[in-house]
C-alpha cells in the first residue's frame, strides 16, 4: 500500500481499567503500516507506569498522562483520540480541557458521558443496568482514607475470554487493578457543550459485547445526544484490539479520512 506520510494523522490510544498500551500491540503497527503516527499510553497506575494505584486518587490525577502529552502538542497540532471502555472518561477529561486539540474522539465500546448530568452519571446508570451475574468473580476493594475512600476493581481468572486464541496471556490482564472512580466523579462539575461537548465524537459499537453490553451502548449513544456517527464491528466481543484488530483498524482508518 502506498502511503503519503504528510497526510498521516496523529492516533492517541488510551486503554481500559486493568489494561495498559500494550493492549493496542495489534492496533497500533497497522496504523503505523497506512501512515499515521500512533501514541500507546499508560494511565497513572497502569501497565508500566510507576504509580501505585495507592496513589491515585482522582480521575485527574488517573488520567494525567494524557494530559501531561496533550498539554506538549504543538500549537496546531490535532489528534484523535481514541478510548477503549473505561479509556473514555480519561477522553472526556482531556476533550474538557483541550477541546481545540482534538479532531474527532472515538469511543471504541467505551463509557461516555453526557453534559446534562455529572461526570459520574453514565457509570451510575452501568452499575444499575448491569445483571449481577455480568461481574463474575471481578472483586472491589476499598482503599484510601475513612474521609475520602476509594474503590479498586481486579479482574480474575473466571472473567476469561471467550476464544483465547485472539487474547494475550492471561496472566498480563488477571490480577491488575485499576483506579474506579464513582466518587470522585460524582463531586465533579457537568462537562460543558464549549469543551467536552464541542468535539466531534464516534462511536465503535461491539454486538457482542458482554462487559458492555449492546443494549447500554445503545443508551449511551442516544443519552449523550452528540454522537456524530455511530460504527458497528460485527461479532466484536468487548476487547475488539484483539479479537477483530483488522476490521477496528478499517473503522479507524475511516474516522481519520472523515474526520482527522
């Protein structure tokens, strides 16, 4: 494939809770392959960044890698983000912030919230709307002081995926923990239509998506009420880097002609 390298855009991927960069491995070279420059990054506490989770204790304070590498773009420089799950509220903070640095946001399955409720709503209503049974073995846990506690989630081994052949070693995703972030959201002001709300936004939705199920990605499409355009990867599961890396890929690279 021939690739004009000026026309190449600027992807930022930002992972899910538990997950780290590496989770783009099968992403982030085919990118690169059709001419774009791509960006990987650890949220505080995650993959290989040094944090202790111990230590975070805001979604600002989870998210400040993205901002740290937001904040050292070039004046006219544009980038598109993309989140995966969790990795959409981090796209949130950022698009609050730097609205005029993002092209277009993809929502790859990913919470995203709205501008008429707090920060912490969409997550309230998945916890509501989410059957029991959905979490597994998953396991929360408190940490922090009695006067601003915190919750810890860890994956566990009954949480597998369903055909392992698409997925990395188990033991890279089971037993990480990752920053949640009710209460510090709720305490959050709404995200405004001048920042948040200007940027353009896109949503991958996964059919079969059993973490966030179709039906809550449907709701979240038509709550936000900004969505710009909604994309569908047929019999995704909820970790579409791995198990449909080519046809995320094709997506990706379409928001970059459309929107980039």
């Amino acid at each position: 494939m021939e690739v004009d390298r000026k026309q190449g855009r600027h992807f930022v991927l930002v992972h899910g809770a538990c997950h780290g960069a590496w989770s783009w491995y099968k992403v982030k070279p085919r990118l690169e392959a059709a001419g774009h420059r791509v960006t990987a990054l650890d949220m505080a506490a995650s993959g290989i960044n040094r944090k202790q989770i111990q230590e975070v204790h805001s979604m600002h304070e989870y998210s400040q890698p993205l901002l740290e590498m937001m904040a050292t773009l070039p004046p006219n420089e544009k980038v598109i983000l993309v989140g995966h799950s969790l990795g959409g509220l981090n796209l949130a903070v950022a698009m609050e912030k730097f609205p005029e640095k993002v092209s277009v946001a993809v929502f790859l399955t990913a919470f995203m919230p709205d501008t008429l409720h707090r920060p912490s709503y969409v997550l309230d209503q998945y916890v509501e709307r989410t059957p029991n049974d959905a979490w597994l073995d998953t396991q929360f846990s408190p940490y922090g002081s009695s006067e601003k506690p915190q919750i810890q989630c860890s994956l566990a081994p009954s949480s597998s995926l369903p055909n392992s052949i698409n997925y990395p070693p188990l033991s890279t995703c089971f037993g990480k923990t990752s920053f949640i972030v009710l209460e510090d959201l709720a305490e959050l002001k709404k995200f405004s239509n001048e920042g948040y709300g200007s940027v353009t936004s896109v949503f991958i939705r996964c059919d079969k998506d059993e973490a966030i199920r179709k039906e809550f990605q449907q709701w979240m499409i038509e709550n936000s009420g900004g969505v710009k355009e909604v994309m569908n990867i047929k019999d995704a599961d909820h970790m579409a880097m791995f198990s449909k890396p080519e046809e995320l890929c094709a997506c990706l690279l379409e928001v970059a002609h459309k929107y980039g």
